[in-house]
C-alpha cells in the first residue's frame, strides 16, 4: 500500500479530497474537534473501510457530517429541543443522536442497523468545503486506530493509519482539541451521552437539567462509553503521588515534563490534551520510565470532558 497523499488546506486540497471521498476512499479530513476519518456515509464499502481501517467494531456507529441544518433535516427528525440546540450551536462541537427519516439513504452500517442517527454540523472551514464539494453526508469517527489516542494533527493520523487511508488534508492542529459533546434530545429530558468541546453549563439553559448517561462502565450504549479508550501504552494515572521515573503532564500550579496549559486553561488544556498524550507515551517508551501521570483538572465546563477522556485512558485494557 502507497503513503497517503497530504492534501494542502486549499481549494484544490478541498477538491481533491471530495473526489477521493466520492470515489468511496477514506479521507483524514480536520474539523475543530479533533481529525475525523471521512467516507461517503451512503456508501456500504466505503462506511464498511472506515471500521477496517481503525479496527473498530461494527456495532459502534458513527457521527455523520453535514453542511448545516438543512441538510440535517434531511435524514432525521428533530423532536424538541433538538431544533433549539442546533439553532445554537451549529456549526459546532455538539453531535445529536435524532430519529432516522425513512428514504435518508445512508448506508446501515452507519448507524449499526439502529433506528436513529448521530449528526454534527462541524464548525472548519475546510471541512465544509470539502462536504460541500463532496455533495454527500461523510461518515468520521476520530482518525485513529480504535481504542487508543485520537488525532488532533495530521502527524497523529499518519502514525496511527499510515498506508491504511488514501489522503490526509493538512490543516494544522485542532483548535478544540476534544470530541463533540453528543447528547440524545427529547421532549422527555435530554441525554447527555458523552462530555465534549460544548460544556453542559452552556447547554443546560436550552435543555433544562441533563441527564448523564457518561459514567465509565455504564452501560454501553455510545463507545464514547467504553471503559478503556484513547490508551496510551505506558500505564496512566490521574492525581496522587508521583513516583520515581514517572513522566508527569502537568496542569496549572503543577509542573511536569510536559503541560496540559501552565496558566491553568481549560481550553488550552483541551487543546493540548491529545498531543501531551502522544509525547509522554513516546516519551516513556524512549526512558522506558514506568507510567505516566496527569495532574488533577477541576470537574467543571471542558474539565468534564478532559476528565472523561483521562479517566478512560487511565481504566484497565481488556
Ligand atoms: P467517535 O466518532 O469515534 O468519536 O464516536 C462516535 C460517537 O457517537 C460514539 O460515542 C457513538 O456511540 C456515538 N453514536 C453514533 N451514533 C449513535 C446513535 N445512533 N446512538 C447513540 N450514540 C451514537
Ligand atoms: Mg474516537
């Protein structure tokens, strides 16, 4: 198998990319959460590559993009307070899980033969670009293998996919850093499914009170939920004491071989998460030390989803 191409954040990287996309290839295309790893979401193989590639199961359904609203509406419904959520916040970091509308035409391995569909607005410009060009709604779960850290550069997808995608549109880092929030709406009450780049603080004046269904080990109905996710290959830890050889990713007053953000951000935190991850895993290889270890973030707006992350990547593999 060839290297993927590096596709050049320009019009004709964005043409290049939809056509590979409408031929049925697999695209690492940037969105401001973190790299997605795109297909037509119409087409079998093509959906059908997108789990071969990251050796995700094929019971775990993906996020399917779209351009905007009215093309979301094409495939699902919007029950209550659906409609009001995406209103405020597309283009942006928030995925809704909605009801599939008969005749939507995305391949059923998308949505893992079930009846609803999560769908995001992503808020790139090259990303929109490319799906308006692409003329499709494009399948993209994080640009990494299944189970270990996601991508938020274009060096990431290459060392986790390499000769397993066609292209990668080079954009730079991500500017959020974390996944979208997903959340389940009803008139009923409004799941929150997985924390993500929009806070619950900002979303709980539109939905009244979310109802978390997030907890590690909870049952597995998102694989946002899986207890052990974006592991690195040294051992993590969150807090405590460190021990002799540790590498320490540090956050505000604690100083590490690395930081999350030395001013104590939570954005920049999020920002810098994934890539800190990286470095202290090759970082720990190359000292051979015994483990890595993350100083405390507060549990509050994107701290949740930092914490959600770290808490994963610090759970026992199977
Ligand atoms: P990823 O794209 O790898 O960040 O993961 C996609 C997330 O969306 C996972 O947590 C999925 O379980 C979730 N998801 C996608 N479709 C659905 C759906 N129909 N119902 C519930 N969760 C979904
Ligand atoms: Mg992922």
């Amino acid at each position: 198998m060839s290297p993927p191409e590096i596709l050049p954040d320009t019009a004709d990287g964005h043409a290049r990319a939809a056509a590979i996309l409408r031929q049925g290839g697999l695209v690492a295309l940037p969105t401001e959460t973190v790299y997605g790893l795109a297909a037509d979401a119409t087409g079998d193989a093509a959906v059908a590559g997108i789990y071969a590639a990251k050796g995700r199961p094929g019971h775990n359904p993906l996020i399917v993009h779209v351009p905007d609203l009215a093309a979301a509406e094409t495939l699902a419904g919007f029950p209550d307070p659906a409609r009001a959520l995406a209103e405020a916040f597309w283009p942006g970091p928030l995925t809704l899980v909605l009801p599939l509308k008969p005749g939507h035409g995305l391949s059923p391995r998308v949505t893992a033969g079930l009846p609803t569909v999560a769908l995001r607005v992503p808020a790139h410009a090259a990303m929109q670009a490319v799906l308006r060009a692409a003329g499709r709604p494009l399948a993209a779960p994080s640009a990494n293998p299944s189970g270990k850290i996601t991508a938020t550069t274009p060096a990431h997808v290459l060392a986790g996919l390499g000769p397993r995608i066609a292209a990668v549109l080079d954009a730079g880092p991500c500017a959020v850093g974390v996944e979208s929030t997903i959340l389940a709406p009803a008139p009923s009450g409004t799941r929150l499914l997985r924390d993500g780049g929009l806070s619950r603080e900002v979303i709980e004046p539109i939905t009244g009170p979310l109802i978390a269904d997030t907890t590690p080990g909870a049952k597995l109905e998102a694989p946002g939920q899986m207890t052990s996710h974006y592991a690195p290959h040294a051992p993590l830890y969150l807090g405590g004491q460190p021990q002799p050889g540790e590498i320490i990713i540090g956050y505000g007053a604690v100083q590490g071989d690395l930081t999350l953000s030395p001013k104590g951000d939570l954005a920049e935190a999020a920002r810098n998460l994934f890539s800190c991850l990286h470095t202290a895993d090759a970082l720990a290889a190359a000292r051979n030390a015994p483990a890595i270890r993350v100083a405390e973030i507060p549990e509050t707006g994107l701290g949740r989803a930092l914490n959600d992350r770290l808490r994963r990547a610090a759970a026992p593999r199977d």
